[in-house]
C-alpha cells in the first residue's frame, strides 16, 4: 500500500500515516501475516435437502407470495396447514440466491448525479432561484428571481413578480443573455429542481440560446450554494422588513439592495472586491493598487509590520459548485512530513453603470396594469 512505501522511502512509518490520513493501526495489520481461512461448516443432518429448499423457494416465488417478506408467507402458508421451514431458514434460503431485499413492489427512484461546475471567468456558470417575500398580510407572497454569476457573485438579472412562472422566467434569461452578450456555448445555468427551472419553455430558450442547463439533486441545498448564499445575504440585512406593503415597496428595496450588493459589497470569497470589480475585470487593478498602498505603509512603520510585506486578499483563480475531492499523490505526501520536519527544526469597466442597470422595456405608467414588475441588470 501507499502508507507502506511512504514509510520506506522517509524512514518514518508515524509522519507517512499522518501524511495519508491512514491508521497505523491499519498498517501494522496489513504487515502481520495472513491466517488461513476458515473451514467451512460442515453441513448440518437437519438441513433440509435440495428438494425441500426447491419446494421453499418455489413457494416464495408463487405469484401470491412473490411481494411479500418471508414472515408474512410463513404465517400464511401456518394458518392454512402448511409448514415448510422456519423464517430464519427462508431468509437463509433467499441469500444463498441473492434475494434479500426488499421484496415488495415499490418505486425506486433513479440516484442523481452530483453537479460539479467549474467558472475560471464571468459569464462562464449563473445560479438561478426563487425567493418568497412575504406581502402586507398572510398568506400573501411576491416572488424574487434572481441570476446569478457564480466566479463574480454579480448579480446579472432578477424579476419580482406576483407568481412563480415559466413564462416571466423565461423572459428574464432570455433578457439577462441579451444584456451580457452571451454567445453560443458559453454559458452554463444551474438551478435546483423548481417547476418553473425544469419547465418546458425555460428548456427550449436555453437550447435556442445554446445555454447548457443543469440542476441540482432532489432536496441537496448545497448543490446551489451561491444562490442559497446571495439570498441570506439579503434577507439578514437591517433593512429587510418582516413584510412587504405592495409589489412596489418590493421592487424599491430589491433597486437599492442589488445597488448596493454589486457595486459597494465587498464580498469575502473574491478579496474583499466588489462584484462588478470582478465582473467588468478590475480584479487585478484594484489589487495592484491596495498591494502598493500596503508596501508604503509598511515603508512608513516597519515596526508594525512583524510579520513581513503585507499582502492583499486575491481574487480565487476558480469557482466551484461541488469541487472534485482532492487527491494526494505519492510525492506531495513525502514532502509533507519532510516539510514539517524542517519547519520545526528551526482593465476599466466594459459598459457604464446606467448601462448595467437599464431596466426591461416596460412602460412605468402602465405598472399598477401588468401582472409582474421585472427589472434585469
């Protein structure tokens, strides 16, 4: 094993356990010797013979027993002057013919394959979801859709509406490609398992617009964590309020929370910048200036600086939903202990702002008579 050669080339059979995350105890037993198997069981003078356990299995096979676990068929088949064998005897009977399951007819559902999407630039991979807000009185709800740029965290595109729909979703991703100039094959969308995410219209404008679409595993909140995120975001801030007077209120809140989300939220998984900094590509100015800033203040009071030149936090390189478990080869793992030992030894922005927030062509006179009020980015 892996664990064994390690130990071999450093010398040290605790630090290369340590290295691969492997028990020694583990290891010390892989070292001793194999025992011998086991003899078998002689078979035992009361065990029924080939024919009864065909009589046995027949009856468990028999069209009104076939759903049925073996408890059930052994008091039936009782009850009705018939015994053939103990229960333990048909559970045993079954195994040696690989049938221990459940035997009754139920739905099985398919397993789901776990989403891993991967963003090294904007407008690579969005997260899309819906949101409930509550209205003035119970019961009543508006619904927030929100896109989302999962490497920029910017929030492309969202839509408060008075219903969750197909059609006004479809309508705001269509618009939100529109405004990012998104091409053919670029795109990945993802979202969970909503009726309106895996709705017949959304399908086919994403396949018209060359979008490649994927979703979530039933019930698995983590599949969609940036838009899961963005949404507590928003409903712990002070200013959230228990209810919503009217759609309008809504929209007026949603207008200066998605203002200030993407343009003055500095947002710690992408060093401390704002969205639209990593969206619109002055990830890498903004770090070069706070870089320089640092350096000079460190010139000014080296004695506050104990620990060397101060660095910035940097934008991540990547951006992952569900990150493919990381694999320790052979050679980092011996550097490891031996790294230990030693240790311990001694551009501007592409589109204006007004540009970025231009709002659906929709007529403000005309709000109070649409069923939805629908702004994108």
């Amino acid at each position: 094993m892996a664990a064994e050669e390690l130990a071999g080339k450093i010398g040290q059979t605790t630090e290369a356990c340590e290295a691969l995350g492997v028990a020694r105890s583990t290891l010390y037993r892989k070292r001793q010797p194999a025992t011998p198997e086991p003899k078998r069981r002689p078979r035992p003078h009361r065990a029924l013979d080939e024919t009864e356990r065909e009589e046995v299995l027949g009856a468990l096979h028999c069209e009104r027993f076939v759903d049925k676990a073996p408890a059930q068929v052994w008091a039936t088949l009782l009850d009705e002057g018939t015994y053939l064998c103990s229960i333990r005897t048909m559970y045993r009977i079954l195994e040696e013919h690989g049938e221990v399951r459940e035997r009754r007819n139920q739905r099985r559902h398919p397993n789901y394959t776990k989403p891993e999407l991967l963003a090294e630039a904007p407008n690579q991979v969005w997260s899309w979801d819906i949101t409930k807000l509550r209205g003035p009185v119970k019961w009543t709800y508006y619904y927030l859709y929100v896109i989302l740029d999962i490497f920029s965290r910017y929030v492309v595109g969202w839509m408060l509406a008075h219903r969750e729909s197909a059609a006004l979703a479809q309508r705001l991703i269509a618009e939100s490609c529109r405004k990012q100039d998104i091409e053919r094959d670029q795109l990945t969308l993802h979202a969970d398992r909503g009726s309106s995410m895996r709705s017949k219209p959304v399908g086919l404008l994403l396949s018209d617009l060359g979008v490649t679409k994927t979703h979530s595993r039933p019930y698995v909140s983590n599949d969609n964590p940036y838009s899961e995120s963005q949404f507590k975001t928003m409903k712990y801030c002070p200013q959230f309020p228990s209810r919503f007077g009217s759609a309008e209120d809504g929209r007026l809140f949603c207008c200066d929370f998605f203002d200030y989300y993407n343009f003055h939220h500095r947002h710690s998984g992408i060093g401390l910048m704002t969205p639209a900094d990593v969206h619109y590509g002055r990830a890498e100015q903004l770090t070069t200036a706070r870089r320089q800033i640092l350096l000079e203040a460190q010139r000014a009071h080296p004695e506050r600086f104990v620990r060397g030149t101060p660095q910035p936090p940097v934008l991540p390189p990547q951006a992952w939903i569900n990150p493919p478990p990381a694999k320790t080869t052979l050679h980092d793992a011996a550097q490891a202990p031996l790294a230990a030992a030693s240790v311990h030894g001694v551009p501007p922005f592409s589109a204006s702002r007004n540009e970025i927030l231009t709002d659906v062509d929709v007529d403000r006179a005309d709000l109070t008579s649409l069923p939805t009020i629908i702004e994108a980015h």
